[in-house]
C-alpha cells in the first residue's frame, strides 16, 4: 500500500508545483492581495518546495513523519481547489479558468482525495 501512497504522493506534488508555475503565469499574488509581486511570490516558495520532497522521502521510508507530510500535502491540495473554486464560481475571477488551469486543479483534488483514502488505508 505505501507503493500506491509514494507515487500518489508524487503525482499530487507535482500537481501542485504545476499550479504554482500556473499561478505565476495568473499573477496569483494580486488575486490574493499579496505584497512583493512576483519576487514575494517566488520567496513564498523557498520553503515549499523543499516541504514537497522531504515528504516523498518520508513517504518512501515508510515513516510516522510521511504520513504526517501526506496529510497535509492532501489537505493542501482540495484547500487549493476549494480557495481557487470560490474565486471563481462566487467571485467571478477569470484566473485559473482555462481548461488547462481547471484540469490542474481538478486533477489535484481527485489526487489528494485519493491520497486521504490511501492514509486511511495504512
């Protein structure tokens, strides 16, 4: 089962970095009203990235930590559909509504669900 956990874990990583690269493209830092513009946006990520890998490392060992890393990284994944959803269903923002964008987001979701199911699981 930590098989299936490892390379969901992955995929939904991966997905997420994906939207963050879509995310710069949006200038996602003014749909937030975030200071710093893009140099703020790009420093916001230092300490992301590596959070992403370190937790596919813990993942891969099996540990208690890459369960812990799991959750949250699928916890992050449905709150980036739900946040970006809410922009654009109740807000009427156009970010994020290409298909490409939709299909990112969507995809993130269904992955993080699964990984959710997949922690149960263990």
């Amino acid at each position: 089962m930590y098989n299936l956990l490892f390379f969901n874990y992955l995929i939904t990583a991966t997905l997420l970095i994906l939207h963050e690269i879509d995310s710069a493209y949006w200038q996602e830092w003014k749909l937030f009203n975030l200071p710093g513009d893009i140099t703020g946006f790009l420093l916001f990520h230092i300490p992301i990235l590596p959070f992403f890998m370190m937790g596919l490392v813990e993942v891969y060992k099996q540990s208690v930590l890459g369960l812990i890393f799991a959750i949250i990284l699928s916890f992050t994944g449905i709150g980036a559909f739900g946040i970006h959803m809410y922009f654009i269903k109740v807000k009427n923002r156009a970010e994020f509504t290409t298909k490409t964008s939709y299909s990112i987001l969507t995809s993130t979701l269904v992955f993080s669900i699964v990984q959710i199911v997949l922690i149960i699981a263990q």
